[in-house]
C-alpha cells in the first residue's frame, strides 16, 4: 500500500501590505518523500508509473514536453493568476520575500514586481523567446531588487539578510530561499531539467553539486535541493498553481509537484 508523505504545513499570513509567509512548525529530520498517488496516475502519468531513474526521467520528459508555450509578455497576465495572494485576490505573493504586493504594480522599478526565472536564464543562455524562456512553471513573481540581488546565482544553505528578503539569504555565488519555498524552489529547478533535455532547439538543462555555474546548462547544487523537496512537501498554493498552468495555459505539469518522491527516484 503506498504511504502517503507527511506535510509541513504552512500558515499564510496575509494583510493589505507587504506581508511574509513563514512556516510555523519546528525543523524537521529530512528524509525521502514517501510515495503518493494522485487522480493522473491512470491517464497523464501512465507512461512513468513504476519506473525509475533514467527510464521515469525519459518518460516524464516525453509527457510534459507536450505543452503550450506563451509569449513573455503574456506571462504577467498569467502570474497575476497563478500567483495570487488567498488572502487578497488584487494581489500576488512574491516567491524569495513572501511579500503580498498589487498586481498592479508590475514593472521595472523600484517597489514593483518583476518575472523571475527560477531557473536563470544565462543557465543555457535561453532568454526570453517561448520555451523556457516564458515557461511559467519556473517563473514567478519577484520584487525587482530582490530579483537583482539574487541575479543567476545557483541555490545553496547559507549568506547574509538583504532588504525584503523575507528570511532569504545570499553570498557570492549562491541564493537561499526562504524555507517557506525551499521546496517549490526545488521541484521548478528539477522540473527544468526533465522537460527540457537538448531535444527541441532548446538546451539541454540539468542539475548538478556546483554552486556558480555562470552561463553553462546546469543549475546546483542538487544534493541540496533535494534535502529541499523533502523538509518542505507541496503545499495548496503550490497544488493550486500546477493545475492553474495544466488547465488555463500550457496544458503539462510539474511531476514533482504530484509525485515528490520521483525526486529521489531520479537523482
């Protein structure tokens, strides 16, 4: 019988202002995720289901390669949904701060909010043409100097505080989220490195244990975003956001939103 994985869960504390999201349990023992099954195991994931290692990781690729792409400028109409704030429906949530902001206030300056590819885009120099360039399963809503502080800096533990960083740290190469995304930081990193695999003009994205990877394809340090995945399971916004984008806009899905522990059954 498969177990179903034990959740953290985490509290949304939300006004009109800026507001950050934090978890409110104690930090626990990480340990693979365990097994879940989910309503598209007998349909979109029939291909995967029993495999592993580079045999799910093909299949995976081969199932959600099958997307719609969107233009970059229609990623901010679809952020203003995928993102919104529970709380505040004329709101979004920024991913690294946790800041509740206007949907409004998108833009370039100051005090707005901008598109923050997860997966940075010199990581294989993909720009912002359709493809993963505009791929809004790893591009979320950021405030623009928070944004520029973590620049293409891979993810890695520990740094110092900057302003807005809602818990988030920085150093010289590398960028830590805030725990309450430490996971979703994870499985967008690692559903980067299925779907796009050298097959379709694009690069071929994949993770590795190096922090400052520069302009090469690869994106680290994987031996902790995979601690990542597991301390901090998907939570409803998470959820809430995979079947937004598989419904209303590029028709796939992040597997590891669904099945966490294909995570440690890939890598």
């Amino acid at each position: 019988m498969p177990v179903t994985h034990t959740r953290r869960w985490k509290t949304v504390a939300l006004g009109t202002s800026a507001v950050l999201l934090a978890l409110t349990l104690p930090a626990l023992t990480a340990g693979p995720a365990g097994a879940t099954t989910t309503a598209y195991d007998d349909t979109y994931y029939a291909g995967a289901i029993g495999k592993t290692g580079t045999a799910l990781k093909s299949s995976l690729h081969n199932i959600i390669d099958d997307q719609t792409r969107i233009s970059y400028s229609a990623v901010w109409e679809a952020l203003k949904v995928t993102d919104q704030d529970p709380r505040n429906s004329n709101n979004v949530v920024l991913l690294y701060s946790g800041i509740s902001r206007a949907k409004s206030l998108n833009g370039g300056n100051p005090g707005n909010w901008n598109r923050e590819h997860t997966w940075a885009q010199s990581h294989g120099d993909f720009g912002t043409s359709a493809g993963p360039g505009t791929d809004l399963h790893h591009l979320r809503p950021e405030d623009v100097q928070v944004n520029s502080v973590r620049g293409n800096k891979d993810f890695d533990n520990g740094g110092s505080s900057f302003t807005n960083s809602g818990g988030s740290l920085t150093d010289s190469n590398s960028f830590e989220p805030r725990d309450a995304v430490k996971g979703d930081v994870a499985r967008m990193i690692l559903y980067m490195a299925v779907r796009y695999e050298g097959d379709d003009s694009w690069p071929d994205l994949e993770p590795n244990n190096v922090a400052g990877n520069g302009s090469v394809p690869y994106h680290g340090r994987l031996s902790v975003l995979k601690t990542w995945n597991d301390e901090d399971p998907p939570d409803a916004f998470e959820e809430r956001r995979n079947q937004l984008i598989y419904d209303n806009y590029q028709h796939n899905r992040n597997p590891f939103i669904d099945h966490p522990e294909w995570v440690e059954a890939i890598w």
